[in-house]
C-alpha cells in the first residue's frame, strides 16, 4: 500500500502558498483595511469554477481579471476556500466572489512579494482531499480542492 502513494511535492507547495495568500487577506478583513502601505494584486481566472462576478466583468474579462485591494474595497470575507470583496467598477458597486483555486498571482509592491501559480490540474495519486468548509459569505458552494501544482521560485523576487 505504501508503494501506491506518490508524493507530489510541487502540489503541496501550491497549496501552502494559496495559504499565504489566505492568511494575509484574512488579516486585512480582521483589520478592515490593508495594513500600513500594503496593497494587493489579484489576478484569477474569471471562468473558474465557483468564481463568482457580474456578468459585465464577466465580459469585459473573459479569461483573467487583476483586482487591486488597497483603499476602495468593503465587506472582505474570507473562508478556507474562498474569498469575496465589494469593489467599485465606473462607479458601480460590484461583490465578487474568487476560490483560491482561481488565483494566477498575488503580489504586494510595496514589499515587493510575488507568488505566480499554476492552472488547476487533477488531484495527485495519494494527496489527501481536504474536508469541505462552509463559506462565510453567501457565496457558491465549492468543492475541494483539485489543484495541481508548481514550485515558485521566491529568490526572483527578491532584492538583488
């Protein structure tokens, strides 16, 4: 039985990245606002399962979108596997709704930190399905998470 299990070691470094990014916006939703000079860029892919947008963005993006957390965003929620955030597009008030499966990069400028991450793919032989979580919005139900993965280099966004 042993012999049966494969250890993908780049899936579970997706996946603790994706926790990074968890970890920093459920402080800045403890907080209320990002903390000091901090900003966020979110790209996701828009078509992804359990995304959730305003058919207009929808169409505006129709692969991948960047949102950008810093001053103008209310009502951030943040669950295990997802988060949701009400912007403001031409005026327009807008809740989205974004899995951490549908990230494509993270980044905060002001400490220059980046993390780019891989398309989904199928669970790997072995790795464990994590136990589905209740959302803390009303958002899509989703279901656990069959992502795969790529090592992130961090030394290329390091000062050099």
């Amino acid at each position: 039985m042993a012999e049966d299990v494969e250890l993908d070691y780049e899936y579970y470094t997706q996946r603790a990245l994706k926790r990074v990014v968890r970890d920093v916006l459920q402080i800045t939703a403890e907080l209320g606002a990002t903390p000091g000079d901090h900003h966020f860029y979110i790209e996701f892919e828009t078509r992804a399962f359990g995304v959730s947008i305003p058919e207009t963005l929808r169409e505006q993006y129709p692969d991948r979108m960047t949102i950008v957390l810093q001053h103008q965003f209310d009502n951030l929620v943040v669950s295990e596997e997802n988060f949701a955030v009400t912007l403001r597009f031409k005026g327009a008030e807008a809740r989205l709704i974004i899995p951490f499966e549908a990230l494509v990069s993270f980044a905060d400028p002001s400490v220059e930190f980046g993390l780019r991450f891989s398309p989904p793919a199928p669970t790997p032989r072995g790795a464990p399905e994590p136990p589905p979580a209740e959302a803390k919005d009303a958002s899509p139900s989703t279901e656990p998470s069959k992502d795969g993965a790529d090592v992130v280099r961090l030394d290329a966004f390091r000062k050099k």
